[in-house]
C-alpha cells in the first residue's frame, strides 16, 4: 500500500466547465454558476485505487485568454494533466490540439495526458463527435473519456485511470527527453500496463 | 477599613430616574467608562454600572441602576427604588416636558425610598445651549425649595457629571458620620421594606472565613 | 500528507459553505497589499498599481512606498536586487483583521503582528532596454503587510516577480488570487500556500516552542514533488552572512541591541543593509525589539528629519542605509557598522578584529568594520568564534554556519533572561491572598536595585561562561525601551492569569452561605461582579476551563432566585 502525490493540471477553454469536473472530483458538488478562475484555484482530493492512495495536488488553470502566459508554471513539473472541452462546441476542440503540442514540447516525457470533453449530458447540443476525439486521443497515445460534471459522469472514472496510467515512481524521470507522440513500435510506450504498480516507498 | 471581605469600605446604591431620552444611559456610560455613547440603544429593563471612587479617604463602589424611562417598565419599580442611597433625578434641558414631569419623578422617589436618601437633580445636555427650553434659574429655584442637590452636566462633553456622582456621595457618606443615615437598622436583613440604603462591610460583623479562599 | 480537510488546502473551508468569508479576507490574513512601482521619468518614482484595487492607503503611506522600494544608488544594482523595509503606518480609523488577534495570542512575541508599522517586500529589476527613453528598465514589486515573515515573504515576492515582469498585470491577479485562498496563520501548525502551481509548506511557530530562534535545519529528505517547497523558516534571516565581516564584534553588537543604543548599517547595497539590520533585531531574540528599526532608510523617508536631527541625541533606532549622504549625516552617532564585500571566500580579512573609531569615517569609500567608542560589558567569548572561523576556513555549510550562530545567542540572551523571570516569579502573589470579594491582587512592582541584588546568588553565571560586569548590563538594559516592553508584556500575561486564579476561587466559594447575612445590594454587587468574570472569560476564551464557567453561572443562577421576585426579574435580563 503506497502513498503518492500526484501534481495534476487542468487546461482548456475559458467556459468548458475545467473548474465544475474539479469540483464534482473534489467535493461531489455542482453549481450552474460558476465564477470565471482567476489565475489558478488549488485543490487536493485523496482516492483510492487498487490498493495504492493518490494525493493529487490539482491546479485548475484559468482559460481566459489573458492568463494564457501563466499556464506553464501550473503544468511545470506536473505528473498529469487533463485538456478539456466542450462537446457541445466545436470551436473549443482546437485549444486541446494547441494545449497538446505545447505539452509536448515543454514538459518532460513521462506526464500523462488525459482529453476530456465534457456536458456529454447535453446529447441535443453535441457538436463534437465521440469517435473523432477518441481517434485523435490514441494519435497521441492519451486518455480519452466522455465526462459530464453535471451528472457526474465518469469523472471518478477519469482520475482513476490517470492514476493506473501513471508510471511507477521510479522511472519518473523529470529531466528525461521529449515525448515521442507517434505511435511507433517503441517497447517504451508499453509500460502504460503498469497499472497498480506496487513501488512503495 | 478594607480588612473585609472587599476591598471597598461601603457599597452605595445609585438609581437614575427620569424621562426616556433625557441621557440617563449616556451619564452613566460617561461616568463609568469616561466616553460618550453616540449611537445609544433605548435601555430596555435595568442596567448597571460600577465604579470605584474615594470620599475622605474612603474607597467606596458606586452600583448605579439605570432603567428606561417608560412608563410600562415601572413594574419593575419597587425593586428598582428599595435600598438606593442616592437617586441622580435627570431632565434635559432642550425639553421642556421633561422638566415638568418632574414632580411626578420627585413623588415617586420620595414615596419608594428612605427619607435620607439623597436626591441629585441634573440638567443633561448643557452643551446644547443654542436649544435651551429650561433656565437655570428656575431649575435651581425648584431644587432648592425641594432640597435638591443640582447641576446641569453634558454627557456628551463631561461637563459636571463627575461632580454630580462624586457630591451625592459625599452628602451620603456626611451623613452616615453624623449618624442620620443608621447603618445597623438594616441588621434584619429584610429584603422587602425600603431598608436603610448602601452597607457596610463592617469587618467584625463579616465572619473571616466566609467566601474567602484561604 | 497530514489530515487535512478535503477540498482546498486551507483549514477554513470545508465541504459546506463558508458564506461569511468575503473575497480578499483570506488575503487580508498575509498581506495588506501588493504594489508595483515604476520609474517615471516626469515624476521619479510612482506607484503603477495597488492590488487589490480597494485598498487605500495614506499619500504619505504611498510615497514612502514608492521612495524605499529603489536603491538608492542606481549604479550597483543592475539585474534583480531583494530587500525589504520598514515603514509606519498612518494613525487612522484602521480594519482589524480578527485572525491577527488570534494570531497574536498564540505566536511568538517577534513575530505579532505589528499595528503600527508595515513591512515592504521588495523585488527591484534593472536591466538595460533600448526601447524605453531613458535606456534602463527600472521597476519594483512590493508585498506589504503587518506580518514580519521576511523568509516567506521574500521567497514569495522572488516567485511573483520574475512573473509580473514576463507576463504583466495577470499574473499578479493570479498571485494575490492564490493567496486569498490561504487559510490564516495559525501558530503551531504547518502551513501549505498555494503559489504559481507551487506548494509553500513553512511550520508557524508558537509563543511555547523551547526553541524559537534556534533555527531549523533543512529537511534531509527530497519532495517527491518539484511542486513542495519546504521553508525552513517563516522568518530566519541569513545572519552569518550578514555579520561575516565583522564576527568578533558581535557580541557587542548584541549588548548594544539589547540596551536600545542607536545604530545605523552603511553598505552599498539595500540587500545588505535589510539583511544586516533585521538580522540584528534577531540577536536578541527571544526578546521583542522595542524600538523602531529601519532595514532600509532613506533621505526622502518622512522619519528623515526625526531620526537625523543634531539637536538632540539620536533616537534608539537602527537604521540601514546605502546613500554616502548619510555618512556625514549620521558621523556623530554613536555606533556605526559599515559592510563591505569579503576579500576572499575562505580567507580571514585584514583588520578583522580590529576596532575602528567613529571619527576616521569620512565617506562611504571607507574599509569595512565596527565603529564605535563603546566598552562591552562583557568579556569577549572567544570559543564561538574559534568555531566560526575554523567553520569558514573548512567550507562549512552557511546553513549549519548560521544555527551555530543563532544558537549561541539564543542561549546568551537565556541566560540574561532568567534571573528576570525568576524575579518576577516572586513577585507574584500569594495563593492564599487571593480572596474572590476583593479584586484580585496584583504583581508586585519591579524593583531595579531588588533584582541586582539577586544577582550574586542566582545571577547569568549558573547558565554561562561569559564573564563580566552583568550587573552593569541589567542596569543599562532596564533604562532601555526593551525593557520597557518586555516588563509589560510579561505584567499583562501575570495579570490574565491572575484573573482566572481569582475567578476560579469565586467558583470554589460558598456563596450560598456568604450571602445569607449580606444585604440584597451586596447581593446584587455579587451577581455583577460574577458577571464581570464571566465576561472577562468569554472575550479572552483562554485558561479558563469550561466546568468553571459552568459553574459559576449555576451560582448566579441559584443566587438570583434566592432574592424576592421582582429584583429577580430586573436581574435575569
């Protein structure tokens, strides 16, 4: 049984409902109205998974566009982050390809990254198709799921398999090289199966 | 004189009667705490102030009762008037009808207290003389055919309210030295007539061991 | 991680709703407010902005801000430069903030909360840029706040800046506004401040930590999260740094503190100069320093003419300056240390030890040292500068440099301070005269000549091997404004824990007997006096235990209904 602590960031769109999954995951509650963020809001959540708790230290960024230069202190030295949008507009899905590449380029390459498009509830407005998002997902080897804040739809769901994804903390390597985002053949790639890895300290 | 249970040689017992609104409250707070209440709520019931001060060398505590002055609250009068020492009688005088009720006030103190119980008349608000409606010769005029002791004070600059609390204790203290206030009538106890105003703390008559935590 | 509430890290906020906390209350908690002053090339320097936007502050407030958050001297400081100052607050209507007053209660008696002066946090940046007129790029982030946490607030500031000047005003939205999620300073626990996608963990210390001063080691153990920054302290300065050039004297240097004599800290750079003064303050510790200090002072602060003034003696303050003015401004005072860089790393300079006398200070430009006529009462101990010096030839770490330091005057101004409080000890009163009708008794006054005589049986030599004249010491000290403040202090804390003896003796009394042969206005004097303790007890919520809160208003209680019906009904309001 092993305690770690898991800096996971949020990014996306101003408006996509970042700050409403960290509340559903922290406290299991849901407002209609939610404040813009300021700069960041900083949370902790405890969650068990197969045996191992996660800490995860979660910074929930701003996603107007005038806080757009501060993100790279919330995402620097992160474990995890989480790119959402909006299913129910299309113009929100651009940003998560945006945020992807500047991962990709200025963090080191273990972070798990995970796409969530969320108010999958509101199936009447859905702009963004499942399948299209799903594909670009495994392009780049992340997570992807469907969640709704709302309802509370695999937003448990979500963190967990953040958590079975993350790697066993002694390959964590924060100065190693950039991440390789094409599927190649590469034996690396595979350790995603680490899963519930037991390395306790 | 302090060897008694207190560190203070008597206990006075102060009422302060008159028309709502004429500063009653305001006097006390001023004399108790030395500041003037601007924002002052209506008293509701009976509060009380205490303070310390010294005639001839004695140190004497002052427990002043101040009530509202509306008439439903008189139910509580009995108890209010019974064993005051001295009673400060309070009118404002930018008010004429205050002045006036003041016979009312004066029967009223006469009938529920001891015939020694010094009585103080005080004219409040000296300090708004532009809106003055009671001279300070009639006031004096009606204390003195009354044997009333008399200022006017201003609660809210200080003006004289020391000295309107400090001389009814020293007229009730010369008057326990030259025996017409008997302090051994009150040895019964009785909590129901209007018993000889203040005590003393005698300390021979106080058994030594009672309430002390030797 | 320890057992934190889910949810935010802040203690105060928890999974129901916390309605009554405003936005900026929490800010409010650390600092008054953030500033950013900028060079003007009409007006010299201005205040750009203050956030949050609805603080307001005086015009006088404002220009000293704007006058100590520059070098003086703008030449030696290209790049970024740290210091911090000290300024007074304007009297006036001021906002409590209810978290210091409790606060205050429990924190060690250096670090409350100061209603009479803020402490400025400064980030200056100067850098050469073609593209502004005069060719230099001048601007400074300042942190105000009531709070001396210099370690804290200048790690913060270090953060926030560098930010501010990349990326503007949103990122000093975004600093303040992770800083209003903090929840307040709470003594004895281990905070975790949220900054920047950091984690600040710093432990708030208590007024009863045995070793407060002491200073804390850093932790051998990693973070396993780039995101933690552990601060060894809230507050310790870098005191080894600040005395390297001039080790031998500061012992004396501590004596001088101690007895409140006016000193002024002349080097080039406001780093130096805040780093030198506020490590002086901490000499003493855990004594408060009474008196005013200035880490960083300039001629347009508006304390100029007091604290310079020829007619009269100089004022009991300390003052850290950089501008040569002040060398011939302040040449009569009495003790004047100049700092200046170290020759070489490793090496002992020339003149270590070496004494210099006030009169050969003519300008800035001169060496280095200690200038004074000033005759310590006390034998130098050469042990710990042995310590230090073989400390500096090996490479020792700074950090282990520094604890040593801290420690070993710690330890002094213990053994100074013992022999004081066992004096007041006896003046405490008796147990038995603490009776529950009379008011309760007080401290006996101290007595100057009482206490030397002590001082021969129970004096500082059962606690230190320094030797000397400690008695002129403790004479001095007493004509000092320390003094002054520590007696107070200490007379305030005997007299709260006086009432709640006395309280507690009213709750023992028989007072059912007691009042059977009292008249009803004894009675009624013992009801408001019951009163009286019970609301001393409510508005100071401390060491008095609740069954004798209990207790007594089950007296009053059973009181007032042994007294006739209608008194009974005045009363019970």
């Amino acid at each position: 049984m092993s305690l770690r602590e898991i800096k996971l960031c949020l990014l996306g769109d101003s408006g996509v409902g970042k700050s409403s999954i960290v509340l559903r995951f922290v406290r299991d509650q849901y407002k209609d109205h939610v404040e813009s963020t300021i700069g960041a809001s900083f949370m902790t959540k405890h969650l068990v998974v197969d045996d191992n708790t996660y800490v995860f230290q979660i910074w929930d960024t701003a996603g107007q566009e005038k806080y757009r230069a501060l993100a790279p202190m919330y995402y620097r030295g992160a474990s995890a982050a989480i790119v959402v949008y909006d299913v129910t507009r299309e113009c929100s899905f651009p940003a998560v390809k945006d945020w992807v590449r500047e991962l990709r380029h200025n963090v080191p390459g273990n972070m798990v990254v995970a796409i969530a498009g969320n108010k999958c509830d509101l199936t009447e407005l859905r702009e963004v198709r499942t399948e299209d998002a799903k594909q670009y997902a495994e392009d780049i080897d992340a997570i992807f799921t469907e969640t709704s804040a709302l309802t509370a739809e695999n937003i448990k769901e979500l963190f967990e398999s953040i958590a079975r994804r993350l790697p066993p903390e002694e390959i964590y390597r924060p100065n190693s090289g950039v991440y390789n985002i094409r599927k190649t053949d590469n034996p690396e790639k595979k350790r995603q199966c680490c899963s519930g890895s037991n390395k306790s300290s | 004189m302090a060897a008694g249970p207190y560190n203070y040689s008597y206990i006075f017992k102060y009422i302060i009667i008159g028309d709502m609104g004429v500063g009653k409250s305001c006097l006390l707070h001023q004399f108790t705490e030395k500041k003037f209440m601007a924002d002052c709520p209506h008293t509701i019931g009976v509060e009380f102030g205490t303070r310390i001060i010294e005639v001839s060398g004695q140190k004497i505590k002052l427990q002043i009762w101040d009530t509202a002055g509306q008439e439903r609250f008189r139910a509580v009068t009995r108890s209010y008037y019974r064993g005051a020492a001295g009673a400060l009688m309070v009118y404002d005088i930018t008010r004429r009808s205050t002045y006036n009720h003041l016979s009312s006030w004066l029967t009223d103190a006469r009938n529920l207290t001891n015939p020694n119980t010094v009585i103080f008349l005080i004219g409040n608000k000296s300090d708004l003389e532009a809106q003055r409606d009671v001279t300070y010769e009639e006031a004096k005029q009606f204390a003195d055919e009354n044997g009333l002791m008399f200022l006017e004070c201003s609660a809210k600059t200080g003006d004289n309210v020391e000295d309107a609390f400090l001389d009814t204790a020293k007229k009730i203290y010369q008057n326990i030295q030259d025996g017409s206030l008997d302090l051994n009538a009150a040895e019964s106890g009785v909590q129901h007539k209007p018993a000889t105003p203040r005590t003393t703390l005698n300390t021979d008559q106080q058994p030594s061991d009672k309430g002390c935590a030797c | 991680m320890e057992d934190e509430s889910e949810g935010s890290l802040s203690p105060s906020q928890d999974s129901i709703q916390t309605p009554a906390v405003l936005p900026w209350d929490r800010f409010s908690n650390w600092l008054h407010c953030a500033c950013v002053v900028t060079f003007d090339l009409e007006l010299g320097q201005a205040m750009e902005i203050i956030y949050p936007s609805h603080i307001r502050m005086t015009e006088k407030e404002k220009m000293n801000i704007c006058y100590l958050s520059f070098p003086d001297s703008n030449s030696g400081c290209m790049g970024d430069t740290q210091f911090h100052f000290r300024i007074r607050q304007c009297p006036g209507r001021k906002q409590i903030i209810k978290s210091h007053v409790e606060y205050n209660r429990e924190c060690p008696i250096q670090l409350k909360s100061d209603d009479a002066h803020y402490y400025g946090f400064v980030f200056f940046r100067q850098t050469k840029d073609r593209s502004i007129r005069r060719g230099y790029f001048q601007k400074s982030v300042v942190l105000i706040s009531r709070l001396p946490f210099v370690a804290l607030f200048s790690q913060l500031v270090s953060i926030i800046a560098p930010e501010y000047f990349e990326n503007g005003e949103p990122s000093l939205e975004a600093a303040c506004h992770d800083i209003d999620q903090w929840g307040p300073p709470v003594p004895g626990e281990t905070m975790n401040l949220p900054i920047f996608g950091t984690v600040l963990q710093v432990r708030i210390p208590t007024h009863k930590d045995k070793l407060v001063g002491a200073g804390q080691t850093r932790t051998q153990s990693v973070p396993t999260l780039p995101a933690q920054s552990i601060l060894p302290s809230l507050f310790e300065v870098d005191i080894y740094t600040a005395f390297q050039t001039i080790l031998p004297h500061v012992q004396m240097l501590w004596e001088l503190m101690l007895t409140g004599e006016p000193l002024v800290v002349m080097a080039a750079s406001p780093s130096v100069t805040s780093n030198t003064v506020q490590s002086l303050v901490s000499l003493i510790s855990p004594f408060h320093y009474c008196s005013d200090y200035r880490p960083y002072f300039t001629i347009h602060d508006s304390e100029f003419k007091e604290y310079t003034t020829k007619t009269q003696a100089p004022p009991s303050v300390i003052l850290g300056v950089t501008n040569p003015f002040f060398a011939k401004t302040l040449q009569h005072w009495p003790h004047i240390i100049r700092i200046g860089e170290m020759a070489g790393e490793a090496s002992v300079p020339k003149g270590f030890n070496k004494l210099k006398k006030a009169s050969s200070l003519k300008t800035l430009d001169c060496k280095p040292g200690v200038y004074t006529q000033y005759k310590p009462f006390l034998m130098k101990d050469k042990g710990i500068l042995k310590r230090l010096i073989k400390g500096m030839q090996t490479k020792r770490p700074v950090e282990a440099q520094n604890a040593i330091l801290r420690r070993h005057f710690l330890e002094l101004t213990q053994s100074f301070m013992i022999p004081l409080e066992r004096y007041m000890a006896s003046l405490m009163p008796l147990q038995r005269n603490i009776s529950p009708h009379k008011g309760p008794p007080s401290l006996r006054q101290f007595d100057v000549d009482e206490f030397v005589k002590t001082l021969h049986q129970s004096g500082p030599q059962l606690t230190s091997i320094v030797k000397g004249e400690w008695d002129g010491l403790y004479r001095k000290f007493f004509r000092s404004p320390n003094f002054e403040g520590w007696l107070y202090h200490r007379q305030y804390e005997v007299n709260q824990k006086l009432q709640v003896l006395h309280m507690e003796a009213l709750c023992q009394a028989n007072l059912l007997d007691w009042i059977q042969d009292k008249e009803e206005v004894e009675i009624v004097d013992l009801v408001l006096r019951i009163r009286e303790k019970l609301k001393f007890a409510t508005n100071n919520s401390v060491a008095v235990k609740p069954e004798n809160i209990n207790k007594l208003e089950k007296h009053m209680t059973t009181i007032i209904s042994s007294l006739p019906e209608d008194l009974q009904s005045v009363l019970n309001t």
